[in-house]
C-alpha cells in the first residue's frame, strides 16, 4: 500500500497534481452554483 502512495519516487508529484486539479475543479463547480445564490438573494431583495 505503502508503494501504491510512493509511486516509484513521483507520489508527491502525482498527488500534488490530482489535489490541484480536484480543487480547481471543485473551484469551477462552486462558483455558478454561488452566483445563483447571489443573484436569487439580490431579485428577492427587489421585491
């Protein structure tokens, strides 16, 4: 298992770059479901 982490030297490469990319796609996902949020509370408001 240990081995599996490890990847022949490059784990720290190899799970730097899954964490950066989940993260930017966890970023792009947010991101308009925010907006929504924000342009629903501001139409309300308006009312």
């Amino acid at each position: 298992m240990s081995e599996f982490f490890h990847m022949g030297g490059h784990g720290l490469y190899v799970w730097l770059a899954y964490g950066i990319s989940f993260a930017a796609l966890a970023i792009l996902a947010a991101r308009p479901i925010a907006a929504r949020r924000r342009l629903t509370r501001r139409g309300s408001d308006e009312r």
